[in-house]
C-alpha cells in the first residue's frame, strides 16, 4: 500500500508532501489543475523512462519518493533474490532525475536499474487510464485475465518449458535437414577435396622440416667452405689445433717428474684437447655428409610447393590447419552417410515433446475454460449492477496451432441488448460501457491477484448518475479488502464515496504557476462536491444535494 508521496521539483509541483490511507480515495480536480502530472510521477517511480523536460524550469534535479507497505502481501522473494534489505513496514523506492540527463533508481537506498524498479512497480501498483481500455483489443490481454482467473501459472509455467523445449529441437531439425541438403548437393565436391587432402599425405611439422633443409642444401657451398676451414683449422697436419695440443699435452707429461705444477696444466690441456679432438671429428664427419645432389632439392621444393598451394587453396596458413580441414570434411562425408540416422532420432524426439506439449496444452484449456463460464457468469452479474440489464458477456475460446501459451485463442464477447448477437467487445462496446467492462474485469482481477494498490485515473468516462455511484462502490469494495484504491475522477457520486478526498489545484504565485495536492476537510469535501455539481457559482441546493452524496446530517 502507498503510504506516502514525496515530489520536488517535478514539472509544476515545487513540492509535494502527502499522506495516503488504505482503501478507497479519490482525488478531484479541474481539467489542467496537475492531476496528470501527479501520475506522471508515480510513473517514474514504476519504471517509466524520463525526460529532462519533466524538470521544474530553474531546478537542477527532481526527487520523486513513495513510502510502501508491503507487510501483508508477500514480497520478501524479490528483495532476497535482488539482494536489497526488506522493510515490510517501510519499503522506499526513490527516483531522481537531473538536469543533466542523469536518471538515478533506488529501492530502499540501494542504487538499482530502472528495469528492476519497473519489476517491483509492477507488483506494487496497477494504475488504470482511458488507453488501457484499449486493452480489450488485445488477445493477449483477454488471455492473460483468463489466466489469472484460472490461477494456471504453475501449468502455464510447466507448458513454457516444454515447449520451449520442443521449439529448440524442431529449429534443430530445420538446421539439420538445411545442412543435410547443402551437403547433398555438395557431396562430390567434398569427397573430391577430401580425397585431394587425403592423397597429400599431410604429416605435421613436415613443412618446417622440408624448409629447413631447403635452405641449407640452397646454401651448401658456402656451408661446405665453411665446415672446411674449421676442420683445417682443427685437424691439418703440422698446424692443426688438435696436434698442437697433443704436442703440447706430450712436453708437459715429459717434465712432470720435476716439475710437478706440469701435471695440473696437462690436465686442463687433455680435457680441451679431448673437447676439440671430438669437436674435429663432428665437423669432418658433417662435412663428408654435405654433398650438394640438385635432384633431392628440386624434390623438397616441389613438395613445398605443393603444401604452399594447398594452403592457399583452403585459405589456411599451416599444415596442420590442412589437416583439420581434412578430417572436418570426413566429418562432414560421415555426416551425411549417417544424416538419415540424426533426422530420425531428432524427429522423434520432436514428437514426443509435441506430444508432452499437447497434453499440458489440453490440460490449460479444461482450465480456461472453466474460468471462462466462470468470469462470464460473474462479469454478467457485475454489468447488470452497472446499469445494462440486458447484458449478455461470453467468452470464446478457441482452437490454434500450439504456440507460447498453448492453444488457445480467447475473444471477450459483448451485447448490451438481446437483439444485438454477440461481438468482438471492443468492436461493438461504446466508451461508457467499455469503461464498465474494464472496471468489473479490474474488480475481478483484483480478488485474485494481490495487487497492493490500483489507480483508476478518470474511468468513469462516459458514465454518469447511478451508474457512476454504481462503479464507485465497486471501487470502495475493492478497497476493503486489505487493498488501495484511488480514483481521479470528475463525477461527484464517484468523488462522495471515497473515505479520503483530495483535491489537485493550480495556483499562481510570484515565481510561476505551481500545482499542488491536499486532503481535503469534511467540510471542504462538501463544497468541492457541491462545485462539481453545479459549477463555480454554488447554490444552497448543491450544498444539500453534496451533503445528501456524502450522508452528512444537519
């Protein structure tokens, strides 16, 4: 239940400060007096988008708060999923907006997105206007109060999944058979790539290893000239490093008997001459090994050449992106050997998930259809009150392809007379009696669903007299039970049934023209009601016509 409103700085309202009671209140007001800015404000608060216009000209932000009560209608699930504190006394939500462009959201001081705030206002206020009425064009709005009625969430929940998942397998299958086909249609072309991979005799590494030794047998001359002069250097007769150090290891072991220091030194030049002796054989036996033959180079480079235009071919870099090009077009062959086998056991599971659809599908129509004869039976009996006592409200549901909520289509059927035959509601209702139809639709809804609070902003258009004292004690028992009910209306027998009455005027002050919202007085209820009946000149018979509204004795 909204406890109490909050404005600052919000189009013509300087500041706003009220109080709200549960059940049912209305508020009055002269056209243009703010009454749509006051909603405007509450929308802000439940999620609707902002515009910088909104702001009161010369203020740098706007403030639009509301206190709630939530203690008897619980919402402790959204705020523990949401990890937000929970005040069921005291539940604040805050919205700010800058002149800047900066919108900022708050649930009980935490920051939140606007989309979270339009999820809990959702649950915390459903406010009526004339465009609403609208609704009655829409099947999914007919649909979705069948469902309410049913109270169908749980199967309607169950049937979502299934189908879902049956959706998901059948565009499955689609992809399949689509893929399947373009194989098919492919299917030389893929073996013959196949093949051609397949016949390359792809090795991975293969092409560095051909590469490397492309490059040296390129260079083998200057490689050969190379590995010569070291093992000149290392091993020829008489000036060779490998014989000077073995003369040199032989003069030192000749004195060591008398001169002992010789052996250390011997030592140090074995062990490099046993390095170099070996590091000379190396050499000569690599330089045996290079022997440039043009025949085995022609050879690698062909085979280079080959892995080169393979590579360009299926626009890859390595061999080894050819060779998962190779075993994906195998998959791909394999696929379509076995693609009968896949689209078999797809198909069958889509029938059988069709299957489980349909039977939770047949199950939510038993159920909507008994909620029908149900909201049918007491639609009838709320419209007669609302003056149409030859009213006649069906609804029909019928069959259709299974589709996100079954399958069944719902049309509400309407007849103020018995000789008009049943249509469409919104083709055939005039504005008054749409007003009407919304309004028991509300008042029923309301019994099922806890709504904490319902704005209706000027529903009774195109109604008047009894009819509109009629609407009004539909709304003030609406309000009875634990629930919030404001009406903004023009109609007197509206405005005298509410508990609470308050009035939205302009006012014309030195800074600008501001608006504003009070609780009105029993005495000042008497005189706004008495201006509604008779205008701004208010006779004595207004007064008593207002008392007698208002069951105020002398």
């Amino acid at each position: 239940m909204l406890k109490h409103l909050y404005i600052k700085n919000f189009t013509l309202i300087d500041e706003l400060d009220i109080d709200l009671y549960q059940g049912f209140s209305v508020i009055t007001g002269e056209t243009g007096a703010g009454k749509s800015i006051i909603l405007g404000a509450i929308g802000l608060l439940l999620g609707q988008r902002a515009d910088t216009k909104t702001i009161k000209t010369g203020a740098d932000k706007c403030v639009i708060e509301a206190q709630f009560d939530l203690s008897r209608y619980g919402m402790e699930d959204f705020f523990t999923e949401n990890d937000i504190e929970y005040d069921a006394d005291e539940t604040i939500i805050r919205r700010e907006l800058t002149a800047s462009g900066k919108s900022r959201a708050f649930i009980n001081d935490t920051p939140v997105q606007l989309t979270m705030l339009k999820e809990l206002g959702e649950r915390l206020v459903d406010v009526h206007s004339q465009h609403q009425n609208l609704l009655l064009n829409k099947q999914d709005f007919q649909l979705s109060v069948v469902d309410i009625i049913a109270d169908d969430a749980k199967e309607l929940d169950k049937y979502h999944q299934t189908y879902l998942q049956y959706h998901t397998t059948l565009q499955e299958l689609v992809s399949l058979k689509e893929s399947i086909e373009r194989s098919r249609q492919n299917a030389d072309f893929l073996q013959f790539q196949y093949d051609e991979l397949t016949n390359a005799n792809l090795q991975d590494g293969e092409q560095e290893e051909l590469e490397q030794k492309s490059d040296t047998m390129t260079h083998s001359e200057d490689i050969k000239s190379a590995l010569y002069m070291a093992d000149h250097a290392l091993s020829s007769e008489g000036t060779g490093v490998v014989e000077s150090l073995r003369n040199s290891l032989s003069a030192l072991k000749g004195i060591e008997r008398v001169y002992p220091d010789a052996s250390e030194l011997a030592e140090r030049i074995n062990s490099s001459y046993i390095e170099l002796k070996d590091l000379a054989l190396d050499i000569s036996n690599q330089l045996e090994r290079i022997d440039f033959d043009p025949s085995e180079l022609d050879a690698v480079n062909n085979r280079l050449d080959r892995l080169y235009d393979l590579q360009k071919k299926y626009h890859v870099d390595t061999v080894a992106e050819l060779i998962a090009k190779r075993d994906e077009l195998k998959q791909q062959l394999s696929n379509i050997e076995n693609s009968d086998e896949a689209v078999a056991e797809l198909e069958t599971k889509c029938r059988q998930l069709k299957a489980d659809c349909q039977k939770q599908a047949d199950a939510l129509t038993k159920l909507r259809t008994k909620a029908a004869r149900q909201i049918e039976k007491e639609m009838q009996s709320r419209l007669i009150t609302l003056g149409m006592p030859n009213v006649r409200f069906s609804i029909d549901v019928m069959s259709a392809e299974l589709g996100h909520s079954g399958q069944d289509k719902i049309a509400f059927l309407f007849s103020a007379n018995t000789s008009t035959p049943l249509q469409p509601v919104s083709q055939v209702a005039s504005g008054g009696e749409i007003a009407r139809v919304m309004l028991s639709l509300k008042a029923m809804i309301s019994g099922a669903v806890k709504l904490p609070t319902i704005i209706f902003d000027e529903i009774d258009t195109g109604v008047s007299g009894k009819t509109a004292e009629k609407m009004a004690q539909i709304m003030q028992e609406m309000g009875c039970n634990e629930r919030q009910v404001i009406s903004i209306t023009h109609l007197p027998q509206i405005a005298a049934l509410g508990s609470v009455h308050y009035k939205v005027e302009k006012e014309e002050t030195a800074q600008g023209t501001t608006s504003r919202m009070r609780q009105l007085s029993a005495e000042e209820r008497i005189t706004e009601i008495a201006q509604m009946l008779s205008g701004s000149d208010i006779s004595e018979a207004a007064i008593q016509n207002a008392k007698e509204l208002l069951k105020v004795k002398d």
